[in-house]
C-alpha cells in the first residue's frame, strides 16, 4: 500500500495533475470565449446552449461520481499487485524449493485480474460518457440550425454568413465544451490521489527516534534483561474506546528466564511483543527493562536494543 502511494499517486500529483489542469484552464477560457463570439453573431442560439449545457452538466453528475469511485478501487486493486510481486521476488528461492511457482502465479493472476477488471471498466465509462456527450452535441447542433433557419424566414435578420459562422463557432463550442467537462472530471478523478497520500501526511507521529544524550541510557543497556509488566493494557489504535489488545496484563520474567506464551489466535501474544518495541499505543501501565521504563527512551534505542524473530520476515533483508 506504501509502494502504490509512493509511485502511481505522486506521479499522479506531480506529474499528470498539473498538464491536466492546465488544460481545464486553457478549455475553460476557449469555451468562455466562443460562446461570447457566438451568443453576439446569434442571440437566439443562446437557448439551445442552455438546453445542451444542462445536459452536458447532468451527463457530467453521472460520469463524475462513477469515475472517482472506479479510481479509487484502481488504487485499492493495485496495491495486491505491488504487495505479491514484491513478496514473490524476495521469497524466489523458497518458492522454487517447494516448486510452488503455480499457486504464486494463480495468486498474482488473480489481483492482476481484480486490477484489470476496474481498469477496463473505465475505459468502458469513457466510452459510455462519449457517446451520450456526443448525442447532446448533436442535438445542440440541430437547434441552433432550426433556429437560424426560422430566424432567416421569418425576420430576415441574418445572412448566410452570419449562419455559417454561427454553425462553425457551433461546432467548436461542443467540442471545446465536452472538452472542458472531460477535464475537469479528469482533475476530479486525479485528486484522489492527492486525497489519498494526504490520508498519510494526517497520519499521527512517532514518539521522537532518539532523546538528547544526557536522557538516553547507558551503552550496556538492558544489561540483565529483566522485564515488568505493571497493569499493562494496549491498543492498536488512538481513537479513544478503541478495543484493547492486551487487558491489564502484570508479569515479571527474570534475567536469564526463558518464558512461553501460549493462546489462540487474538490472544494477545504478539501484541505483547508489538508492546516490548512500542509499536501499538500504550493505554495504561508500565513496562520496565532493567529499572528503565521503555516510554522514556527513544524509539532507536529501545528497538535496536532488542533482538526478535519475526512472523513477517519478508519485511526484513538478510539472514536470520
């Protein structure tokens, strides 16, 4: 999920965002522009712009919200990709071991799937939204050449160049138009990937890696390795009536003990350790290594004073 954020969305942000904006921009003003040219040539084409705009912005209701949804679920779809990819690539060796090489192919195929699905209906939904952009221009064409024509009978008022010029800057505008609209639901669409990379600059901060010298702990630390518990409770979250992970837990294990902690599946056990490393939020009690309470020691040194096996191993590079 970090790899996708970090890739597709900051290219997204950095990259497409801005040219596409500008484009809006530049639409915007030619639309602007042409509809100014052609309501003073022909007033009465003032009308069916409002028949077509209204539909072109209803249309853009429809194809906006679909649109932002299926970008999102692009990004969600993407990051099982990323995430079996990278886990395939470091785990090669055991796979080939085990000659497991189909179930990790039938697995990657089928996020590949579940990502190409959102992606071919997108496609599919600029299709949809073409063609129906293309009726309303239709039909505005129509109007504003029945109105020109009725004009010319009855009132005499225009030329058949003022006709021609109004159908050629007509033309235009519809496709300057849908442009316009296409855009900016593209710029829409493109911020969620600001929206979700902004999820991770709103993300609460770690306690500071490292304290001043004169606050960190001696160099031999934990020496004895003797940890307590007191009343120890602990949660995965900060919101507060958050469940709790671990629930008043009180123990001491001696230097030199060797402990085993047995339980089902949600029990609790490697919250206990996540607890030891500071990685969940500490609701209530203390734990203490060697007469030291771990929350007044930065992050670095109580993290790289304790050594652990972990269940994910392919988080880490090297040797066990």
């Amino acid at each position: 999920r970090i790899l996708n954020r970090f890739t597709s969305d900051v290219a997204a942000m950095d990259d497409s965002l801005p040219i596409i904006i500008h484009e809006f921009l530049v639409c915007l003003s030619q639309v602007l522009g042409t509809i100014v040219l052609v309501v003073f040539l022909n007033p009465w084409s003032f009308i069916p712009a409002i028949i077509a705009g209204s539909g072109m912005f209803y249309l853009r209701y429809r194809f906006a919200s679909c649109s932002r949804d299926l970008k999102r679920l692009v990004g969600t779809t993407r990051s099982p990709v990323y995430s079996q990819l990278t886990s395939t690539i470091h785990g090669v060796k055991v796979i080939r071991s085990y000659h497991a090489e189909n179930i990790c192919s039938r697995e990657f195929h089928y996020h590949l799937d579940n990502n190409t699905r959102v992606s071919y209906l997108i496609t599919t939904l600029n299709r949809w939204s073409a063609m129906r952009f293309d009726w309303v221009s239709l039909i505005f064409i129509a109007l504003v050449i029945i109105l020109a024509i009725i004009v010319r009978i009855s009132q005499r008022q225009f030329s058949a160049v003022d006709i021609a010029l109004t159908l050629t800057y007509s033309l235009n505008l519809m496709g300057l138009f849908q442009g316009t609209i296409r855009q900016s639901v593209e710029v829409e669409t493109q911020m969620t990937s600001v929206e979700r990379i902004l999820e991770y600059c709103s993300l609460d901060q770690e306690p500071p890696s490292q304290l001043p010298t004169k606050y960190r702990p001696l160099t031999n630390w934990p020496s004895q390795g003797r940890i307590v518990f007191e009343n120890v409770s602990m949660s995965h979250s900060k919101e507060l009536h958050s469940p709790l992970a671990l629930h008043h837990i009180s123990l001491i294990i001696e230097s030199d003990e060797k402990v085993y902690i047995v339980g089902r599946t949600g029990a609790g056990k490697s919250s206990l350790i996540q607890s030891l490393f500071r990685m969940g939020t500490l609701v209530d009690g203390h734990i203490i290594i060697d007469n030291i309470d771990i929350t007044t020691v930065g992050l670095d040194d109580v993290r790289r004073r304790i050594s652990i096996i972990p269940q994910d191993p392919v988080l880490f590079t090297g040797t066990m």
